[in-house]
C-alpha cells in the first residue's frame, strides 16, 4: 500500500515522501541537493543521497500536523481517524505553517 507526496521547500521540490508496508522513506530530490538555492529540509533531515527510513511517521513531518481542538476539528471535518496522521498531511499538507508544503500523488 504505497502512498506518497512530493515535498517542496518554498518553492522547489526537496523531495518524495513514501508511506510503504515496512514504514516511512523520504528521499532528497537530486536536482534540489545540487541546487544553490536549497537548505535542509529539518535540522534532523541533513541532506543525504541516501534514504531516510523510519517505522513510524518522521517527527519534522508529524510536527507539521494540527493538534488539540483543532485537529479534532480538521478531522471530523474531513472524516479521517486522527491517529492517521499520513493521510492527514496529503489532506492538508498543501498548506502548513512555513517554507515546507506536502502535495499528494496520485
């Protein structure tokens, strides 16, 4: 069940963000790691050729995430289990707080 989002910073995209069986990938968008113009993602997230993986949801990107009565509200709102926190940010993700934004593939 792979789903995935393309992460932008500002305006380029950092990278591709990957929900898989096993857990969570994200990985730098080559053309951004050879731009002028880019910084890291997080201060946890220092640029790298090779793949990030964790069980569960990375924290930089869960930390994008509502909380308290407003996530309760976004998610009645939208009919997703708050405890589905990737499917909450390809939902919102488009607009966080700050230079980093989620869209959703497919």
């Amino acid at each position: 069940m792979d789903k995935s989002a393309e992460v932008y910073y500002k305006d380029l995209k950092a990278g591709v963000l990957r929900k898989t069986d096993e857990g969570f990938e994200f990985i730098y968008d080559d053309n951004y790691l050879n731009s002028h113009y880019s910084a890291p993602i997080s201060a946890t997230m220092p640029f790298t050729n090779k793949r990030y993986f964790s069980s569960e949801l990375f924290p930089f990107f869960e930390n994008l995430l509502p909380e308290g009565f407003l996530l309760d509200l976004i998610t009645a709102k939208l009919k997703i289990d708050k405890n589905d926190k990737f499917g909450l940010l390809l939902q919102i993700g488009k607009d966080t707080t700050g230079a980093v934004s989620i869209i959703a593939l497919g």
